[in-house]
C-alpha cells in the first residue's frame, strides 16, 4: 500500500501593533457601568502588561435589537402592557445607524417586521400582536438568534 504523500504545513508569522478589543462592563445586577477611563483596565498577553495605546467609548457602533414578545395564553392579559412599554422601548433606545427586528411567540414564532431603524413601522407591527396558547420559547431564542447572526455591530436579544 503507497503512503499518500504529505503536504507541507505553511505557518504565517504576523508581528500585530495594535488589537481591538471591545468590552461592555456590567455590575452585579447586569447594569451597564459607565464613566470608566483608562486607567480602570488592564490588559495582559501571556501575563504581560500590555500598553493601552486607544481608548475610546465606541456607543456608535450599530445597535442590533431582536424584540421578542410573549403572546401565549399565559400573558393574553398583559398584551396591551407589553406593547405599550415595546412601543417605548423602541422609541428610547432607537437611533439612526440602529435596527430593530419585532418577532411574537406563542404556539408558533411570527415576524411581525423585519429589521428597521423606523419606528412606525415597529409601532404598526406591535399592533398586530395575537394571542394564542403555548409557548414556543426556545424556537423565538433560536429565531431571533438566526437573525441577528447575520448583523454587524453590537446584537441584543430582548425577551418580553
């Protein structure tokens, strides 16, 4: 039996002057901390200080937003509620370079509008919110996911 011929390994070497690294710093309840300077972090490579060289708060990066609502029969009684404060929601957090995805779940998961920075058109789909009885919580994580993946910038997964 011939021994197959082995192909040479090829090994790039890069020597990096400078890396990104982007990071949101949250407090024990899950709050975004803010206010922070460079001199409240430290960054090591293979337990070596490294020197910050930039540091700069990047909130202008894109804010990607899946806004998943409950509508199964165990919450028909607080739909109103929950559009009300989606309504809001979106209306405070939204910006221009952000997008925003609307999706219901209850026996099945609907899109009610795809992702948009226009906040009619997440008000005229957060008016068509329809109750039904179970809740297909894991197929509007794995929904909304799928459609975030696609996304550049930041990404969020709002669960109602």
């Amino acid at each position: 039996m011939a021994l197959a011929a082995q192909e040479p390994i090829t090994t790039f070497h890069v020597n990096v002057k400078l890396v990104s690294i982007f990071v949101n710093v949250t407090d024990k309840n899950g709050a975004l901390v803010g206010g922070l300077t460079r001199d409240d972090f430290a960054i090591y490579e293979d337990g070596r200080p490294q020197q910050i060289a930039v540091f700069e708060r990047q909130s202008e990066l894109p804010l990607n937003i899946t806004l998943a609502i409950d509508t199964s029969g165990s919450v028909r009684k607080d739909m109103s509620e929950e559009a009300t404060a989606a309504r809001h929601f979106a209306h405070a957090i939204l910006r221009p370079q952000d997008q925003m995805s609307v999706i219901e779940f209850a026996t099945t998961v609907r899109e009610l509008t795809p992702f948009t920075n226009k906040v009619s058109v997440i008000d005229r789909g957060l008016g068509e919110l329809r109750s039904d009885w179970a809740t297909a919580l894991y197929d509007a994580i794995c929904l909304g996911s799928e459609k975030l993946g696609g996304k550049d910038g930041r990404k969020v997964l709002v669960l109602v």
